[in-house]
C-alpha cells in the first residue's frame, strides 16, 4: 500500500515528495537551507549534482510505502530513467523549518 505524497505528515517532506513527482526542481531546492547536505548510500555527495541526475533530468518519481519518526523517515519505491526502480529509504533532519539534510540509498 502506498501513501499519497498529500498525506505524508510532516509538511516539510510531503512538500519535497510533490516536488519530486511533479519534476519541479525550484520548488524542491525553496525546501532547502541554503548549506543542504545529501548522501546516497552512506556516501556524501553534491546535492545539485546528485538531484539533477537521479531526479530532475531522469525523470524521478517516489512511491512512499511507509513513514516514521513524525514522517521524516520513509521507505519509497523509487524510479527513475536512469536505474529503473528500487526500494529506497529516506532520511530527513530539518532546520529552521527547512529541510537540512537527505540520507537516501538502498532499503
């Protein structure tokens, strides 16, 4: 069972997951600090780097399967054009009411 990206709790995340299916890159970076940090496996990486080719120019969609910790943990089926599909955990700390750091990789 999926959770609609509207009904995910925490405003915050349920707003990057829109932006993520809708490919609308300006509104996901707005949830950002401006020192947003990301890491892919347990490994940091360029967050525009990183979400220009695994989300905005691949075509990235997320399907949250469940969520924890008031939302900002998920598990996701994740795809893009680039890998296809894979099951995804999504980690999100905040600051300031603003999304300070992703950990994503493999669940």
């Amino acid at each position: 069972m999926t959770i609609a990206p509207q009904n995910l709790s925490d405003p915050l995340v349920r707003s990057l997951a829109l932006a993520i299916n809708a490919g609308d890159r300006e509104g996901f970076l707005s949830l950002l600090t401006d020192d947003a940090t990301l890491s892919d496996d347990g490994s940091d990486r360029d967050l525009h780097q990183w979400i220009d080719k695994e989300i905005f120019s691949s075509g990235g969609h997320i399907d949250v399967q469940s969520e924890s910790d008031g939302g900002r943990s998920l598990i996701a089926d994740f795809r893009n054009d680039t890998w296809g599909g894979m099951r995804t955990a999504w980690r999100f700390d905040t600051t300031d009411g603003r999304i300070s750091r992703i950990e994503t990789g493999q669940a």
